[in-house]
C-alpha cells in the first residue's frame, strides 16, 4: 500500500498511539479532581501544553485545546464576531477558504454580518493589496489560510500580517492547519491574532486540535460549562489526545528541520514529470507546500482516477476530504476560474516524510497505465 491522502488525515506515529494508550490507561482521571490521581494529570495536561507552545514560540496560557481544527477555525471566526460586533460586523475572508470558514461565514451573513470574500488568481493566491483595499472602518476580522488544503498554494500571511498592524480594529486569523510542521510559521512575528490547528494533519490522533489566541484578546466562548481551558472552552479535558498531539507535533517539527527540503523536491520532481505528460494540467506550484500536488487528467472524472489507483493499493482523494463526496465541483479551483468541467476531474496527491522516492517511482507507473487504460475505456 502507498498512502497519498495526508491532507485528509496521517497515520499516527506508534509513538504517539503509545503515548495516548498509556495515558488513557494509567492517568485516566479528570484534571480537575482534587485527589493525586487528578493532580497528576493536570500536571501531564499543562507539561504537554507547554512543550505545543515552546514550540510555537508562544505562550501556553495562549493555546486553547479544541477537537479538530474545524473548531478551532469555528471559534476563532465566530467568538470574534460575537465579541466584537459593536464594533463592526465586516468580515474580510478569501473564495477558496477551507468549508469550516466559508460555511461560518456564511452562517453569519444569516445573522446579520457582512462578508467580503477575496478573489484569488490564478496560481491560488490572494493579492495584499485586495486585503488592504478591503478594509473598512466597521471591519473586525480578517481569516485567511496559510496553506491552501487542495492545491498547496502557500499565502502571504507575513506580508498580510504587515499590513493589518496599521489597522488596529481588525484582527487577523490564520488556518494553519495544512501547514503546520510543514511550512515555516512565526505567528508573534507574522501579527497573527489567532491561528488554528489539528493534531491528526500531523501524525496525531483525531479529536485534537488548538487554538491560538493572542494573550491579549478576550473573546466569548462556543461553549459554556465549567470553565476549562481559562473559561474559553468547557468540556473536560482530553488529556491523552492532547498529550499524543505534542508529541506528534514534537516529532513533525523536528523532521521538519532536515527533511522538508527532500520532501520538496520528491514534490517537485512529480510536478515535473506530470506536466511533460500529455492531457494533464497542474494546478500545484513548484512554490507552494512541500506536500500537495494536484492535477487533472482530459477527459476523466477524478473519483474514476481514485478508485483506478486504489485497485493499484494507491490511495489519493479527489480535493478537499471534507467535500470530496459533494456532487459540486471543487471550490478552490473554481476561484481559480478553472472550468467547472476540468475542475470536477481534479485528484490530490499529499505527501509526507516517509514517502519514499522508489514508492514515487511505483506511483508514476501506475499512473501511466491507469491513464492509458481510462483513455482507452473513453474513446
């Protein structure tokens, strides 16, 4: 089997399901029992908060733990509209957001907000003056993706992060969640108000994620209860994910130091084999994250591709995970003005470190013969 879906998801590391099952089986107890038992695992809750943060190169009391990175991109969207709404109800977003923006979004246009959604070009990418020209003196949010989850185009959050200090009634918030441990991130120097991300992009477990909230900002939570997480997010605690996420997050960002610049070319080198081939079209950027490749193929519909490929023991998706089983065709590539016809014949290959070039050389033969043998069902 050759996994090429990590943008969907990534197969935990066994040291990270180790670290959850012992967890999970010996500090059981809620964090906020005041027994040992629970003392003990607010201890291991806080140490793995703070390694998450050392590595941020933020403040744990700055990281709200969520479940996935559609809450994260949830909460940071909707508590600032709530929160700040007497300010203003404009908010600045981009057409080729991830569904978990773009649906709260227009969640709050059903509630009175106005959205302004950025065009992009046509490499997938938002244009810094577009964000600046559409500031407003009623706007309070500006949520753009660092990485976008379907072609791998990389935004200019440091250039846009620039702009947005001249403006101190907006704030910025960035979905960090394909990019982490994959593409460099400051979030202090970059002026990012708030970030998102989830654990299982990483080789973490489901039903992990964060939030980064800048130390200063007090905003409404989603969820009332007993006052977890500072009062911004109640619920006990998942402290085994939360501890596995760290670890994950640990392991990624230290392969990420000497092995990014060799999953890039393994990237690079498949893009280029693919645009020599006739009848495909490239959508991913040499340029853009190291693990995203997307493309069409003439002619043929993506989830035929999926499924040819999986009877190779191949795995890929068409686009986004969380729309790929939508009878619509793929938003991002039509903010990309691709036509709606080449759009619904887009498959998405996504890497990680382990993908080996000699797994590579497997995957472009297979290729080769699906394409060949779709070519020939079609004619």
């Amino acid at each position: 089997m050759i996994y090429l879906d990590n943008s969907a998801t990534t197969q935990p590391y066994p040291e990270v399901v180790k670290a959850y099952g012992q967890v999970a089986t010996q500090y059981f107890a809620n964090p906020s029992s005041l027994h040992g038992l629970g003392g003990k695992v607010e201890k291991l809750y806080r140490e793995s908060k703070k390694q998450m943060a050392q590595l941020l190169a933020v403040d744990e009391n700055e990281l709200i733990m969520t479940a996935s990175g559609t809450e994260s991109n949830n909460m940071a969207i909707k508590s600032i509209a709530w929160t700040f709404q007497n300010r203003g109800k404009h908010l600045i977003t981009t057409k080729m957001e991830h569904p978990s923006v773009l649906n709260t979004m227009a969640f709050l246009e059903k509630n009175g907000f106005e959205v302004t959604y950025l065009p992009v070009d046509k490499t997938g990418h938002v244009a810094v003056a577009d964000v600046e020209a559409s500031i407003r003196p009623d706007t309070i949010l500006v949520s753009i993706m660092h990485v976008n989850n379907e072609i791998g185009s990389i935004q200019p959050i440091a250039e846009i992060g620039k702009v947005l200090k001249q403006y101190d009634h907006v704030l910025f918030h960035v979905d960090a969640v394909q990019s982490l441990s994959k593409v460099p991130l400051n979030i202090k120097e970059m002026g990012i108000d708030l970030l998102s991300a989830s654990a299982h992009k990483f080789h973490g477990l489901r039903g992990a994620g964060l939030l980064y909230k800048s130390g200063y900002l007090r905003i409404e939570p989603l969820l009332h209860g007993g006052g977890q997480e500072a009062g911004f997010r109640s619920s006990t605690e998942n402290v085994a994910a939360v501890v596995a996420m760290a670890k994950a997050m640990r392991m990624e960002m230290e392969r990420m130091k000497t092995e990014v610049s060799q999953l890039a070319a393994l990237k690079n080198d498949f893009i280029t084999w693919l645009t020599e081939m006739p009848g495909v079209t490239v959508y991913s950027s040499t340029e853009g994250a190291p693990h995203i490749c997307c493309f069409s193929v003439q002619k043929q519909k993506g989830e035929v591709f999926v499924h040819a490929l999986e009877a190779e023991e191949i795995y890929i998706s068409t686009t986004s995970a969380c729309s790929s089983k939508s009878p619509t065709s793929d938003g991002t590539l039509m903010a990309m003005k691709i036509p709606n016809k080449e759009a619904k014949g887009a498959v998405r290959f996504s890497f990680n470190y382990d993908t080996s070039a000699s797994e590579m050389v497997k995957v472009k033969q297979a290729i080769t013969r699906v394409i060949k043998n779709l070519n020939e069902v079609v004619k």
